[in-house]
C-alpha cells in the first residue's frame, strides 16, 4: 500500500501500470478508470471540465447518466490510487478534476519532455511502446499519433550520421512533435457520418474569410470537423495541422506554429 509521501509513477507507453514503492497496479477495474485517469494525467497542469471528460469517455451518453458515470469511476478511482493513510491524489471539484501534479509522474509526458529539450537517449529509453495499447477513442488515437510521430522522428535523426552540432533553435524545432506531423490531419479508425452540414458550412465560411474559428464545450467534436474538413478539401496538400492541445503556454503558441 503507498506510503504517506507516496509519489505515484505511470506508465502508459506499452501499457498501463501504476505503481508506488512496492504497490502496483496492473489490472484495471474498467475501462472508463483507466481512461479518466490517463486523461487527468496526460493534462497534470489543467483543470478538466466534467462535461468534457464524460463527453471524452462516455461519448453521446446523456448528461444526468454520464454524471452518475464519472461519480462511479472517480470513486473507484479513489479507492486504488488513496486507500487509508495514503495522500490525495485527485482533485475534485464541482466543475472539475484534476490530479495534484507534484502526486504523478508519467512517462508519456517525460517521454516528450525529454524530446523537446533534445535528450534523444533519454527519450528513446522511455518510448516502451505505442500509448495505451488496445484504446481506441478518437482522443486517444490522436494523442498516440503525435507521441509515435515524435518518436519516429528521435528514430530517423539518430540514424543520421554525425554531423556538426545544430543550433539549439534548430533542435527545438526538429524536437518538436508537431514538425512531422504538419500537414497530416489526424487519422481516425471510426466513420464520420451525419455531419456533412457542418462540412458544407465551414467550406462556405472559408470562402468568406480568411479566418474560421470553431467554438463549442470540449469534446464535442471541433478537431474532428477541421481534420475531416481538412481531409475532403480538394487542396488538402495546401493544409497543415498543428495540435495545440499539448500546450500549456500561451506564449508559446506562436512557436508551435
């Protein structure tokens, strides 16, 4: 059983394992458990609307069920990683969660890290497989996506003969997860139907103006509709796709782009 400063370490590269000192947690109750925690500690820094992690896990599901849902899963949650005498590791608020970020330490968000600052070894020792294994939500997907993207890019530049040392802007840039994945909307294993009004309506848009946002709570499907928009459009090879969910900073969208 973790200990009073019991720091929780997850592994979601080639599985998911949960495990504190000597106490590991290999077999999850549900898949909606293992979801909900790897959605909070994917995002460690944010506080997660509720509607959205129920709209992200239980998809379609009415709002009063997928409440009663997440209540069930956060409790269930509760009672592996907080038995008696162990620290809290979940935030629970009446809008949101969130874990204790100083609580988890996970190897998808070293993994990338790693990558960014340019300690390849390092990152490539992380990298144990593809995330979450056996999931195959549209956010998962997406998330698997750019961490094996990142990944193969660690892969080819190491296979690269010796070269003299690039600048360190150079190696951030190269470093950056999204520099591979430009131009390439996100692929998804599920169909995209009833929603070509929508797709009508942005192209409609987008003759109109040089600038479309799309709103709406999260979850709701915004990346789905541009990445699908993306992918129909008769100049897709004119369109990049740069993901920004993984940024925390807004100042540091501008060099995402």
């Amino acid at each position: 059983m973790p200990g009073a400063d019991a720091c929780w370490h997850l592994q979601m590269l080639g599985g998911l394992l949960a495990r504190s000192g000597d106490w590991r947690i290999e077999r999850w109750p549900s898949r909606p458990v293992a979801l909900l925690l790897a959605r909070l500690a994917l995002y460690p820094q944010r506080s997660h609307a509720r509607e959205e992690l129920i709209e992200l896990i239980w998809p379609g599901v009415a709002l009063d069920a997928g409440r009663n849902r997440l209540r069930v899963a956060l409790s269930t949650l509760r009672g592996l990683l907080e038995p008696p005498g162990a620290p809290r590791i979940l935030v629970a608020e009446r809008q949101t969660l969130r874990l204790h970020e100083a609580a988890i330490e996970c190897d998808a968000l070293a993994f990338e890290h790693a990558a960014r600052a340019g300690r390849d070894a390092r990152a490539l020792a992380l990298y144990r497989g593809e995330l979450l294994p056996g999931h195959y939500d549209d956010w998962v997907v997406e998330e698997r996506r750019r961490l094996e993207t990142l990944h193969q890019r660690l892969r080819e530049r190491e296979a690269l003969p010796a070269q003299a040392p690039a600048s360190a802007a150079a190696a951030a840039r190269a470093a950056r997860p999204d520099a591979a994945a430009a131009g390439r909307a996100p692929a998804y294993l599920s169909g995209f139907i009833g929603r070509e009004a929508e797709l009508r309506a942005l192209g409609a848009d987008l003759e109109r103006a040089r600038l479309v946002t799309l709103t709406g709570p999260g979850g709701c499907g915004k990346t789905r509709l541009a990445a699908e928009f993306c992918r129909s459009a008769a100049d897709f090879e004119a369109c990049v796709f740069v993901a920004l969910a993984s940024c925390a900073d807004a100042g540091r969208i501008a060099e995402r782009t």
